[in-house]
C-alpha cells in the first residue's frame, strides 16, 4: 500500500527528521518493525497473524503545527534549532483534506493579523505574539476540527470576524475554536477550550460505530489503521464471548463500543472527563444491544480492583509507559480469563508480560499506526495458562 519509498525535501535538507525511517522501502519498514516486535514479546505457542500495513503517505488524520515567522508570512510545521519556523503544510503525510485545509489557515493567519508566539525569547517580558499551534483533525467524511492555540483571548473577535470568510473556502469546517495556553512551556494544549461553532465534536465513523470527538480528546492519528485495530478486536471477543468486559484507559470508547454486544456489560473507564464525554455521547447515539457504560477515573487505581474481579475479558490500551507493576498485580488478582493488549510500544509490553506471569500469550498482530517511523502498534491476546 503506498509507495515504496517516500521522498521528502524537508527530510533531505535535514529541516525535518520525525520520519526516522523515511529512507527506508515501505515493504522493509513493515517487515523490520514485526521482527523488532517478535523479537521482544515473541513466546512459546503465541501465534502471529500477518502485519497490517498502511498507506505510506496520506494517512495522518491529525496536523499539529506549530506557528512561526510573522503575521504577514507565517510558517505552519515545526521551529528549526534557531528557532525559526519550518514550513511543512506541504508534509506527504497528512490527509487531503488537511493538506488543502492548511494554505486557507495560513490565509487566516494573515487577515486576522494573528501574530506568531515568540517561543525563542528566554525572558518571559520580551515574548511576544498570540498564535502558538494550528492544530487540525479530518474524519472519515471529510470534515475538519480546526483548533487555533492562542496564548490568551485575545484574538477572539478577530478569528470570529473571519469565520464567515472561513467557512466560505473551507466548507469542511464543522469544528473551529480557541485553545487558550498562556504558559511558556512544552505543553501543547491549555485546559480552556472556546468553541466558535455551533457544532462542538467532529464524527468519526469506523464501520458501523462513530466516535465523536471533542476539541481535546484522543484518537488514534491513522484512521485506516485504527478501524482494523478495532475491527480485528472486535472479532476476537466474538470468539471469546464475554459476558462482561472492562475497558482500561477506554479514551473516546473506541474498543468499548465496537466490543458492545447482546447479554454483555461494557464497562468503559479513562481519566479523561473530555473523552468520556464523548464516549457517552457516541453510546447514546449509536443504540447498541447489551449494556454500555463508561466513569472518569485513573484505570491504574486500586479502587477497580472489584470491577476487575467480575470481568471475563479487559481490554487494556496504556500510554507509552505501559501498565506498570501496581496494575499487573491487580490483573493477575484479578481472575479474568482474557487480556486484550494493544500497545504502542513493545518494549513495555515486554516488560509487562514479565509481570502477567498467569497469563500466556496466546495470538498477536503489528498494525502499522505509524510509517515511516520505528514505532507500531501490536494487539495481542492473552489467556490464563
């Protein structure tokens, strides 16, 4: 799927190298990140599905941008060591519909005269600007969350002023608004969201289940590669036939609604409010057989300890770090038959194998999330031995 290689001028003049592997032929790439999986994780008896490739170019569904230069001749990309902006609205990656989307919001840019934040300065008096990030979601329909981050409010009237001219060359807009991030440090997002839309999420239809995003919730940045992810999850709780499910660091629901089915329980958890909001929404919308819930709390808790104890299958999708120890522990205390493990970093799931010493591997695939880079996605199953 794809090409075979990838040629890029910003990669080639070393402007920008987050495509570790752009060198690479796709079909190298895809067959180099299962060795390094197997490698790490492999077992006696655990069987390996084939890999799921991706597009090689044209699959993020997500532009996070950072905005440089000035108001008149802005930058959308990253900031070069000097920290002088990096123009990558031409970046190969992304969706058509971002990849047309970005030159309009650089237009944007320039009639609301929004100036560039000035992240080089050191001395907090001598920074300047309002406009941080562009950041910008398409779904599956083709519609687009646009969301501006801004150092205050600012620029709010300015950005209202021009959402007429706006929504006149970019009808795919459905969701614009205003992060407010008034802090000089790595962190992308601020906890104040202004919607200027009469729409507040952006759908995302997977098969028969659409997810509904809010401005700050996750998703997965390969549709493509997702809806497998979750296809092929779903089809292996059929086989199982679970009558109650557990769904750990749940996010927007994406496991827990695709696993809803008739005489289960499904229970959803994520540490996310926003996620869970949306979650709750796209259960109420979707009118799935059996019974959906989901509650905002940290899934590494102790207190799910009970929750844990009536489950047949957990569904566990950690962050980069993976489960840890504590949450291993009340796994292996728990009695579930089945884990259900999609991990996004298989030295962890390495290490927590290590600690699911009741539990065998029983059946694993690599989903390509993310080409031209090291980095994939693996679901596997495991089994009380």
């Amino acid at each position: 799927m794809g090409l075979a290689v990838l040629d890029c001028a910003h990669f080639a003049a070393g402007e920008c190298r987050s495509c570790a592997w752009l060198g690479q032929a796709y079909d190298a790439q895809l067959a180099g990140k299962e060795a390094a999986a197997r490698a790490l994780v492999d077992r006696p008896g655990l069987a390996w599905l084939p890999p799921v490739p991706s597009p090689a170019a044209g699959f993020r569904n997500k532009a996070k941008m950072v905005v440089g230069g000035t108001a008149e001749r802005p930058t959308l990309g990253i900031l070069g060591p000097d920290g002088a902006g990096v123009d990558l609205r031409d970046c190969a990656l992304h969706l058509p519909g971002i990849a047309a989307a970005l030159p309009v919001l650089a237009d944007l840019v320039r009639r609301a005269d929004l100036t560039p934040y000035d992240v080089a300065s050191a001395e907090p008096v001598s920074r300047r600007g309002e406009l941080k990030h562009v950041l910008v979601t398409e779904s599956p329909a083709g519609e687009l969350m646009v969301r501006l981050v801004v150092r205050s409010t600012a620029v709010e009237a300015r950005v209202r002023k021009h959402l007429p001219w706006l929504r006149e060359l970019l009808p795919a807009i459905r969701v614009l608004t205003l992060n407010v991030q008034p802090e000089h440090r790595a962190v992308i997002e601020g906890d104040r969201e202004i919607v200027l839309t009469d729409a507040d999420t952006l759908p995302m239809r997977l098969g028969d289940v659409t997810l509904h995003l809010r401005p700050r919730s996750f998703f997965q940045t390969n549709t493509v590669v997702a809806a497998a992810l979750y296809a092929e999850a779903a089809a292996w709780a059929t086989e199982l036939a679970p009558r109650r499910v557990v769904d750990l660091y749940c996010g927007v629901g994406g496991f827990a609604l695709h696993l809803a089915g008739p005489g289960r329980r499904v229970t959803g958890i994520e540490i996310s409010a926003d996620a869970i909001a949306s979650a709750e929404r796209s259960r109420a919308e979707a009118g799935l057989p059996g019974a959906t819930d989901f509650a905002v709390g940290d899934a590494t808790a102790p207190e799910h300890a009970a929750l844990l104890a009536e489950a047949d299958l957990v569904v566990v999708n950690p962050p980069r770090r993976g489960l840890g120890t504590a949450l291993a522990r009340r796994l292996e205390e728990s009695g579930a038959e089945h884990v259900l493990y999609s991990s996004c970093n298989p030295t962890t799931l390495a290490r927590d194998l290590g600690e699911l010493a009741s539990y065998r591997p029983v059946r694993a695939r690599l989903l390509d999330m993310f080409p031209q880079t090291p980095h994939a996605e693996v679901l596997m199953l495991l089994s009380r031995s």
